[in-house]
C-alpha cells in the first residue's frame, strides 16, 4: 500500500518550502498522484527526514515569524513545555511501529490470498483442478509460519518510521485544511481558528466581522472534526446544521478537514469596504518618507489582495490613495508609505498627524496582483516608492509559497533611500530562494542588461513592474520587445 501525502504536508516533512517541492516534480525528480506524493519518493530525494525540524524549516519558520506579521496571538498556540513534546514524539513513535506493522500484516494476508488462489486454480499437469493435498497444506503453513517469523523478527525501517512519527507529530500540533473547489491547502496550529489560520495563509476567505455575528464566514464541513473555540450570536437554520455548514470563525480543527466555501481570486471578487481605523505610529525614514501604520478594528478587519490600493481619509478631511505596503495575511496592521510635498496630505501626516487619530479606510482598489497559481520563478522591479506594493506582493508570495524563486530589483535615486534594506536583509538571509539587487538611479538598458546577466530565461519568469509612471511604461516595453510574452508582465504605475 503506498502511503501519500499532500505537497504542504511533505513539504512540513522534508523541511523545506512547497515551492522546492514543485520543482523536483517538474524536474521529474518526484511523481505526483493526484496531486500528491509517495512517502517512497520523500525519503529518496530527502533521505536525511528525521523528527528534529532541519536548518531549512526553521529558516522558512524564522522568515515567517520575522519578516512577516502575525494575525494571531502567540499564547493561543499548543503549549509548547518539555514533558509535553516528549510524551508526543514517544506517542507519535509507538503510533509508527503499529501502523507499520498493520501494514506487514496487510501485504501478508494479500499473499496468503494469493497463494490460495493458486491452489484453487490448480497448477501442474491439471490446471483449474484445485491442488488440496495434505502436502500442499502443508507447505502452506510452513510458508506461512516462516513469514509470521520473519515479520516479528524485521526492523521497520528506519527512515520510513521518522518520517511517519515526523508526520503523526506535527498532525498533533496542527491540522490541514483543504479547501473546495480550489485546493489550497493550509494548516491550522493550536488553537486558532479556521478563519484565522487562512487569513495567515493568505487564503482570501469571505467574512465580515470575524466575531460570530455576521455569518459571512459560513463553510460547509465536508469531510473531518471540529471543536468550537467560542458561542457566536449568529444563528444557522436546522438545513445548513444538517449540511454541515459552521462558523470558519468560531471554530478550529480537531482533525484534517475538507471544507467547502468561496474563495476571492480576483479583485472584482472582493467588495469595496469602508472601515473606522486608526493612527498606529509613523516612521520618519531618511529621503523624506513617513511609514504609516494603520490599525482596523478587530471585529473589521480589511479584506484586500497583495499589490491593492486603499483611500485614506484624515480627521481633517483630507483624502489620498496609496497602495498598501504590507501582506494580506494581516488585514488589521497595514502599512502606507508617504512621500514629502505640497500636497495636503502628505502635510498633515508630516506637521499634524498623532497615533491613535482617527482614519477612515475605503477600499481595496486595484488589479496589480500576484498570479497566485503561477508557479516559475518571480521577478519584482521596483523603482523608487514603487516597492509598497511589490513588498506586499514578496510578502503575500512568502505567505503562500508556491513561487519557485524570487528576485528583487530595487532602484532609488540615493542609497540612503533604500528604506527596506533590513527587510530586504533579512529575506535573502532566511530564503534560499529569495535574490535581491540594489541599484541606484538605474536606467532602462542597464536594467534589461542586468536581467539579462542574472537571469538564466529572460522569458520563462513572471515580472512585476511598479513605480513612476514613464520608467515603468520604458520597462515593460523593454520586456515585450525581449519576447517576454505580455500576459507574464504587471504593471502599476504610481504617479
């Protein structure tokens, strides 16, 4: 019998990303099985699988911890003390031995069947004449008694056995989701709910005040257990009870699950929201820039698509729009940029703005989105304060992990301008997969030039574009005119 997981789950296994995953399955170092893989296969391309978490899975781990925000508290998480792990992986080890052993005993009883069939059909000089002679039964149990033997005798190997106590381990600390009819996948850890793990996911999820009260959340349970986190005052009719629909919001999993509900996978798919925020701090950053950090309340949080734009009204009424500088996975701390100039805005944000003033939110608006089913390597370019949406766009790609590699160009006028840097750092320090190039002042050839010097395909990427208007409009039209074929090129232009 073949044991198969799904791609997250062995990627959780091997520790690595998704991503390196699917690319071992299009270099044809692994097999897929309706879209999923042989633990045989695992082990032979990652032979060193063991319970401890590798270097590469606490890399990713510490990127997503880091450079990434968080839409749930730290302490609703398993607890996380000594005895407790012990007495799991003791458990989880034990568990592997059994099933192992079931399936010995499994294949066995499929060769007795074997056998037996050939008895009955006869071999020898009368075939179909069943063979039942006191000889024949004989050997038969003697064949049997050397194979019970044998098995009670035999080691369960040791590779497939870590790897199944690895699998039996993590299943206690977090449960997977499959969602219907897209098949994403994401994993529910401690005790979060449904709603939240999603959202951390990157899975854009339709739910309105995330409490229980609005019953926008609602999913149908196909196939798994769950456990209610907390009562919501919204009431689902004796129909959808029976069907099995719940609150994604108010309940968390105690099982694998398959859940039903409707994804956003464009922008026309999200509706235009507008939510009661307010100021969280401002960042002074060299080159007269200002990090805004806006928060919504909890109960409403902002439901956008990486790359997207929202409006923002000040208390004195002043308006602007600006793309959003941060990842989808935390629809209640968004980040703005702001450029120093004349306009009242940007003013008020440098002269008058405090924390906790309030700011009205419309929105998301936009349709500089990732492809999130594309799978080939990403190539962001951003030119000046073109990088608020491509940070979100990286960030957003980081939470899903699907892309092969990434590799970010980023142009300024001055290096002291680079204001990510240390974002920047810390990416292409935890991701094997992450490339990033500073330039300055970098015009349009020498740009091409330098895409055509690092990369191995100038065609086979997928390219986002985002800055002023006139630099981004010569960019893409330097792709196209390389044969980068249109559909694989973004644009936002920011002016």
């Amino acid at each position: 019998m073949t044991e198969l997981l799904s791609l997250s789950r062995a990627a959780r296994l091997a520790g690595v990303t998704r991503a390196e995953i699917q690319k071992r399955i299009r270099h044809g170092e692994m097999q897929t099985f309706e879209g999923q893989v042989a633990i045989s296969d695992l082990l032979r391309v990652y032979p060193s699988v063991s319970l401890e978490k590798s270097d590469d899975f606490e890399r990713v781990e510490q990127i997503k911890a880091e450079a990434l925000p968080q839409s749930h508290d730290e302490e609703t998480r398993l607890p996380s003390q000594e005895v407790l792990i012990t007495r799991i992986k003791a458990l989880a080890e034990a568990l592997v031995q059994r099933v192992a052993r079931v399936e010995a005993l499994e294949q066995l009883l499929d060769e007795v069947r074997t056998r037996l069939d050939d008895l009955a059909l006869g071999t020898g000089d009368q075939p179909g004449t069943p063979d039942l002679s006191a000889e024949t039964v004989r050997d038969l149990g003697a064949w049997l008694q050397t194979r019970r033997t044998a098995l009670a005798e035999s080691a369960v190997e040791a590779a497939q056995t870590q790897l199944l106590a690895k699998d039996s381990f993590l299943r206690i600390m977090s449960a997977s989701v499959q969602m219907i009819p897209s098949g994403h996948e994401f994993f529910v850890d401690g005790n979060e709910s449904i709603l939240e793990a999603a959202v951390r996911s990157g899975l854009l999820l339709n739910y309105g005040c995330a409490s229980g009260n609005c019953g926008e959340c609602k999913a149908r349970l196909v196939t798994g257990e769950v456990y209610r986190l907390r009562e919501h005052d919204y009431v689902l009719s004796e129909r959808e009870k029976q069907m099995g629909y719940l609150l994604t919001c108010s309940h968390t999993a105690v099982t694998d699950l398959q859940l039903e509900a409707a994804e956003a996978h464009s922008p026309a798919d999200l509706p235009e929201q507008k939510i009661q925020a307010q100021i969280r701090k401002l960042e002074p950053q060299s080159g007269g820039l200002m990090l805004l950090h806006v928060q919504t309340p909890r109960t409403n949080t902002l439901r956008f698509m990486a790359g997207q734009r929202a409006r923002l009204q000040l208390a004195n009424g002043v308006i602007n729009e600006l793309p959003i500088a941060s990842c989808p996975c935390n629809g209640r701390n968004l980040l703005f940029t702001v450029r120093q100039g004349d306009d009242a805005f940007s003013q008020a944000v440098f002269e008058t703005v405090t924390p906790r003033q309030p700011v009205t939110l419309t929105g998301p608006y936009g349709d500089f989105v990732l492809v999130e089913d594309a799978t080939e390597p990403a190539v962001f370019i951003a030119l000046g304060d073109g990088i608020a949406p491509i940070k979100s766009l990286i960030e957003h790609a980081v939470s899903i992990d699907s892309i092969e590699a990434f590799h970010l160009y980023w142009s300024v006028s001055a290096p002291r301008i680079h204001n990510h840097q240390p974002w920047c750092r810390a990416l292409r320090e935890t991701l094997d997969n992450f490339a990033f190039t500073p330039l300055v002042d970098a015009v349009c050839d020498d740009l091409l030039a330098l895409l055509e010097s690092d990369l191995e395909n100038l065609q086979g990427n997928r390219y986002y574009v985002a800055g002023p208007s006139s630099a981004i409009q010569a960019v893409v039209s330097a792709l196209l005119e390389a044969g980068v074929p249109e559909a694989r090129v973004a644009s936002e232009e920011l002016d």
